[in-house]
C-alpha cells in the first residue's frame, strides 16, 4: 500500500509517499479500515519534527483522523462488515492514518454520519471528541452562560463555535476582519479582530464589566495570564495547547477561575455526541482545503504557514 514515511524527524520534507507492506488483522477483535480520507493536525507536525520522539520509533506514520470503509474483520468483531463506513481517530503512539489502509480495534471505531462525505467526515474525529470534552465536559458549558474561543477559524474553533451553540451559549470568538461572515455564519454572535482591536476591552465592553463564563483557548502565548481580565468571578479557562512560556495567575485567584488543561486524545464516546449534532445538522465541518496524499507536504506547510495569503479557516484534508 502506498503511506507516508517519516524516516527522520524534521520539516516537511521528510514526509515521504513509499511503498509499505498493507497491515494484517492479527488479532480476532481488529478491523482492516481502507482509508478513503484523513486530515492534518497541529498533533501531526509536532510528531512529524520530534516534539514525541520518546513515544515513537522511526519510521513513523503518523494522522489522526480516519474516514473509510470496513474492509476485513477479524472473527470476534461481530459489530461490523466490510463496506461499513467508518470514521475515528487512531491511538496516539501508534500507526497513523496517512496510508491507504489502517488496522485497529474494533472499539476505535464510530459510525460515520451519513450525510456527509468521506473528506467531511475526515475532518472530524480528534477535534470532535477534544471539543466536547473541553466544552461539556471540563467547562460543562450550560444554556445561557457566555463563552469567549480564542482563535475561531481554526479546525478546533470552527466547531467549538458550533457546538457552543448547540448547548444555547451566547459565542464571542476572535478572527480576522475578512473572516468575519463566515464565523458568523457558524453561529458566533461577536467576532472580534485581535489585529485591531484588544480583546479584553471588548469583553469587558460588551459584557458591561461582567466577564464572559468560559473561555477556550486554542492560541497559547499569555493566554493564560491575561484572560482571567475578560472573565467573570467563578469562570473556566479550558486550554488546547502547550504552555511555552511562565504565567501569572494572579487575576485568575482574585476570580476564582477554573483552569482545565485538554490533550488531544482519542474519544469514541465523546465523537458519538458529535455525530448527533452532525447527523440533526447542527453542526457541519469546515474545510479549509483538500489535498491528495501524495501532496502532503503542501497540506502541512499550509497548516504551519505563519504569513498566508488567504487565512486559515476550518481543517485540511487529505484524500486518500
């Protein structure tokens, strides 16, 4: 089968399109999936350059998102038949999703919604299960509270902007002026420039002083010192991502504020929430663009670029 090797950690130019042995069922509970889409995450380039060395042996084939269908089972996975549709995230530390076929457990595995496409579907399952828990299940957001996401074009922010309303809170998000729309269109109620204008001040502006009840963290930086000034007494700060840099959190204990800190992680159960949404057409993924396998490196400069011509908006997708 045709994959993507990573033979030394580096740029993208160590993602390379090889012949592979395709995976065969070993064990009497896995499932062969044929993959027909994946998708590019933050979680990819950070192994892709060495940031988990210790977790991985080289070569590496990373990915985490699988949409595809049911190719072989094994004889004790009764759940499911070959030509299923499938969709799921594969466990961190193993085989990755960027190859023609994948092999895991039958208890990895969801049902992919039906309307959507396999390049759809394939933006969905990391970020899908990551998003709920940081929404209901560490900030358990309620209907009626406010919430403020950091960053609300990315592939995280797209849908936590969905979500969020889905659960009946009022979203504030940040995002360029060009994209402004488009997260509006999404569901955010306040899009506010961090180019042009400062956030906190808005927050404090458009709540009259009260502070916002939640705020998701998909940016990093001095985040974590600076947003208890936009949140109100008793508030939670869910955050996605590594902490580079010392923080201060003496806002954060004159108000009493929560901090959750979120890992990527694999979530079947928690993709089932999202599956609903998405299948009671609440919540809808949003591509940013489509590449082929064969063009990863592209897909992963696109993702890494830190001056674009055209912003960043919702996830890239691989087809497969």
């Amino acid at each position: 089968m045709k994959a993507i090797l990573i033979n030394n950690y580096g740029g993208p130019d160590v993602l390379q399109l090889k012949e592979v042995d395709t995976p065969y069922i070993t064990d009497p509970y896995q499932v062969l999936v044929k993959v027909r889409a994946t998708s590019v995450n933050p979680l990819d380039y950070q192994v892709r350059r060495g940031d988990y060395a210790s977790l991985f042996d080289l070569p590496i084939i990373t990915g985490h998102d699988v949409a595809g269908e049911v190719f072989e089972v094994g004889e004790k996975a009764k759940k499911w038949r070959p030509g299923d549709k499938v969709y799921y995230s594969p466990r961190f530390g193993g085989v990755g999703s960027y190859a023609e076929y994948h092999l895991t457990d039958e208890t990895s595995l969801s049902r992919m919604p039906a309307n959507l496409s396999f390049e759809e579907a394939a933006a969905v399952p990391l970020i899908g299960g990551t998003v709920w828990e940081m929404l209901a299940t560490r900030a358990n957001l309620k209907k009626g509270e406010t919430i403020l996401i950091l960053g609300g074009a990315g592939g995280v922010g797209t849908l936590a902007i969905q979500i969020a309303k889905s659960l009946g809170a009022f979203v504030y998000t940040t995002g360029q002026s060009i994209l402004h729309e488009k997260l509006q269109d999404l569901g955010a109620d306040v899009v506010i420039d961090h180019h042009e204008k400062n956030i906190i001040e808005e927050i404090q502006a458009h709540t009259k002083g009260k502070g916002v009840d939640v705020i998701i963290d998909t940016v990093g930086g001095s985040t974590l010192s600076d947003s208890p000034l936009a949140l109100a007494n008793y508030g939670r700060i869910v955050t996605l991502v590594d902490i580079s840099q010392p923080q201060n959190l003496i806002h954060a204990w004159e108000k009493n504020a929560t901090y959750h800190f979120v890992f990527t992680r694999q979530s079947r159960d928690e993709l089932h929430h999202i599956t609903e949404l998405i299948e009671t057409g609440q919540v809808k993924p949003v591509i940013d663009g489509i590449y082929p396998l064969e063009d990863v490196k592209k897909a992963h400069q696109r993702i890494e670029e830190v001056k674009r011509e055209r912003p960043l908006f919702g996830k890239i997708v691989l087809s497969v």
